[in-house]
C-alpha cells in the first residue's frame, strides 16, 4: 500500500482523496496489537478500493482531576508506523485547539442514565466526555463505518446508543478484545505496569474466566466464581484494589436478574499500583429474551 498520510487539521483531512467506503477507528494513541486488529478489520469492512484513518487524539473532556491526562502516552511516530503496517491510509492527529477551537465546549452530549453506572459512577462526566469527542470526531471524519473494541464496552455500547438515538448516518462495528498470551487484555495503559504489578493484573482475566467457566449454572454462579478468583488475589503483592465487578445487561448495563436470558457482560475494574485497568468478557445465557 502506498505510505499512509498524517493530517494535522480538519481542512488537511478533507483535502484527502475519498473513494469507496470510509471507515474509522478512534484512538488516543500508543497504538499496541489490539488497535492493529481494529485497522484490520477496518480495512477489511472498508476494502481495497475504499479508505481506513485512523484518529490519534488524547482527549482532555474525558480525564477526571488527579487521572493520567499529562502522562498518558504519546507516541506518535510509532503509532504511524504500527497504522501503516496495519494497513490505515491516513491518521489523523490534531491539536487540542483543533477540536476544541473555542476551548472546552459549552455544549457536550450528555450520556444518560447509563453513563452513571460502573465506569461512569468511578469517573464522574468521563462518558460525556467521550461521547462529544466521538461525536465530533464522527463529524470531522464521516464515515460510514466506525470500529471500538469491546474491551471497552460500555463505551461500545453508549456509542452505540448515541449513533442510534441521534441518526449518526454510521454504522458501528465492536470488535473483540485481544488478549495476551496469559489471558491480559492489551491496553496502552499497560506499559505503567511494573513486573509485579503486570503479574497482580493477571487477576482480572482470571476472574473473567472463573465466572465464564460457571456460565451453565446461571447469573448468580457467575457472579460468584468471579467474585471469589478476586478475593483469592486480594494476597498479592503489589495489591490488586477491586473497583467493581457486574454482570450486566449490555443494552442499559443494568445488573442481570438470576434468570437473565441473552448475551451479558461480566466486566470488572481495578487499580494495579498507580493504573487503572479494566476488563470484561461477553456470556450467553440460554435462549435470547
């Protein structure tokens, strides 16, 4: 493929050759193999004659006071070369001021009821900061399909919503969540990990899989086996500090009743050390509701 393009500004975007079917993956950068796997896809869905970009924006809306905005990882030379190796025709990187030309926006999308639950209720605001820059972002980018990984899932599934509840001409496209080799979900936030603290966050993916394996014996069962594969971690040094652990229905991420029929989401946060980290893995229970 021909060497992939850097855009700067919304005009040095738009100035770009368009044919076929655009699509997008949003990232905040330090690209890892899990962005590779949403490129790929993308230009799998978008084809040979259509067009991938890529957006590397660290989004300032969506940081909380005392969360890791200064130093979250911009790496952005590597990031083009991990995009173009994936198969990205552009990237599109801009300022802060070009998103935000008139400074933090008056107006913002609000993300509702289900924006306040797990991560939301953890990160106060944090959802209407990502659903504005999506939007935005949507706006500047148009394209006709958008890909997130479903490691993040209530992102996905509040993005979801958004595109549906507003008319976003766009389809949107969850990817799967790709995994270490010893089951850890890669994020970029994993490079803070020390040694210790990398072996600590394997128990995340172990109580995932504890409450997946209890998955014939019901909701409730789940619950349990993932709650106890945290408890046994709770010894480990560096300390694993649980934030939440849910199973939860993916189109409100309300917590499942014991009879819950159709897929759900077993997710759980916690902190490592100074990281935050989260994980979830889809279940099916019976027949669909």
């Amino acid at each position: 493929m021909t060497s992939t393009r850097l855009a700067r500004t919304a005009a040095e975007l738009a100035a770009l050759p368009r044919q076929g079917r655009r699509a997008v993956v949003m990232t905040m950068g330090a690209l890892h193999e899990g962005h590779a796997t949403l490129i790929r896809e993308a230009r799998s869905l978008a084809g040979e004659a259509g067009q991938v970009v890529v957006t590397v924006f660290v989004n300032p809306l969506q940081f909380g006071a005392g969360e890791d905005l200064d130093r979250y990882p911009r790496t952005l030379d590597a990031d083009l070369l991990i995009a173009e190796k994936a198969g990205a025709d552009a990237v599109f990187a801009p300022a802060a001021d070009e998103v935000y030309p008139g400074g933090e926006p008056q107006v913002r999308i609000a993300a509702g009821p289900m924006g306040e639950r797990l991560e939301g209720a953890s990160r106060p605001g944090h959802f209407d900061g990502v659903l504005t820059v999506v939007a935005k972002l949507l706006h500047l980018t148009r394209p006709d399909i958008a890909l997130y990984g479903q490691k993040d899932a209530q992102q996905l599934a509040l993005i979801t919503r958004m595109v549906r509840d507003l008319n976003f001409p766009v389809e949107i496209v969850g990817v799967p969540t790709v995994r270490e080799r010893d089951g850890l979900a890669l994020s970029s936030r994993n490079r803070y990990l020390s040694a210790p603290e990398r072996t600590t966050a394997l128990a995340l993916s172990r109580a995932l899989f504890a409450g997946r394996d209890a998955l014939p014996k019901g909701p409730d069962a789940v619950r349990e086996a993932a709650r106890q594969a945290l408890e046994e971690a709770a010894g480990l040094q560096p300390p694993l500090v649980s934030d939440y652990l849910a199973l939860v229905d993916p189109s409100d991420f309300t917590e499942a009743p014991p009879d819950f029929r159709g897929e759900a989401v077993l997710a759980v946060a916690a902190e490592v050390g100074a990281t935050r980290l989260i994980d979830n893995v889809r279940l099916h229970f019976g027949a669909a509701r």
